[in-house]
C-alpha cells in the first residue's frame, strides 16, 4: 500500500538524515492526517493519497511559477526538489497515444457530442487514468476530439 510505502521512506530518509525528503515527506503525512481528520476515516485508499499527492503538486508548480516571477530561485530549486520527491510516489504517466485512447474511450461512454459535454467527458476519463494523467493535458485532448 502506497501509504506504507510513505511511511517506510519517511522512516528510511531520517535515518539517513535526508533533510529536504524527511521535510516533504512530514508535509505529506500532515496533509494525509489532515484528509483523515476531515472524511473521518482511519486510513486513505491509495487513489484517495494519489489524489493527495496530485493536489501537493499541483501546489509545488503553482509556487515554483510565483517564486519564478519573483526572481527567487533559491526557493525554486527547493520547490523543484520537492516536487520530484512527490512524483516518484505517482504510478507512471499515460503517454500521449495511451491518454487520447482512454479519452476517445470516455467519449464513447459518456455518448458526448460537443464540447458543451466536456464535463462528463473529463469526469470519466480522469477516472479511468486513475491518477495517471494530468487534467490539463486530458482537457486538451478532449476538446480537440469534441471540436
């Protein structure tokens, strides 16, 4: 379970004294203890932590963009690092070829017709990525095909 797998790395990385993991791996138990807290539950599926992980990303790119801006890129190497740590808990992307099969697929059935359906298109093909693919990307695709 992915959440073991977190938690056994966490542990490993103390040890090894591996600052900058054990700082982004402490933010992603809080934030895992945070979800728990707020559905009331004793632990997280590995889609609900994927899902978890997603968001902490999409966090880290939003903020390397800002510190960016800012000219700061002592704090954009750090956010970088972070977001690397994040990655490797991910299961491997979708390429390209295999996220347009998997749109077409929700396409088909979700009957969609335009891009007015986008939503019922996107809802099921981000399922069926199962963490997989990038919102971003699967939107473009799925605009593109509903054209």
């Amino acid at each position: 379970m992915l959440a073991e797998k977190i938690e056994d790395d966490f542990k490993a990385a103390l040890k090894a004294r591996d600052v900058r993991k054990v700082e982004t791996l402490r933010m992603l138990k809080a934030a895992l203890g945070n979800f728990l807290i707020e559905k009331r539950k004793d632990k997280a599926e590995d889609a609900e932590l994927i899902s978890l992980i997603q968001k902490q990303l999409k966090l880290r790119q939003d903020s390397i963009e800002s510190f960016q801006k800012g000219g700061r890129a002592d704090l954009v190497e750090k956010e970088t690092r972070e977001k690397i740590i994040l990655e490797s808990y991910l299961p491997k992307a979708l390429s390209d070829e295999e996220l347009e099969a998997l749109v077409k697929r929700a396409i088909a059935e979700t009957s969609a017709q335009s891009k007015a359906d986008l939503g019922k298109v996107m809802k099921q093909a981000l399922a069926l990525a199962q963490g997989r693919a990038d919102g971003k990307r699967a939107s473009e695709i799925a605009l593109t095909l509903l054209g």
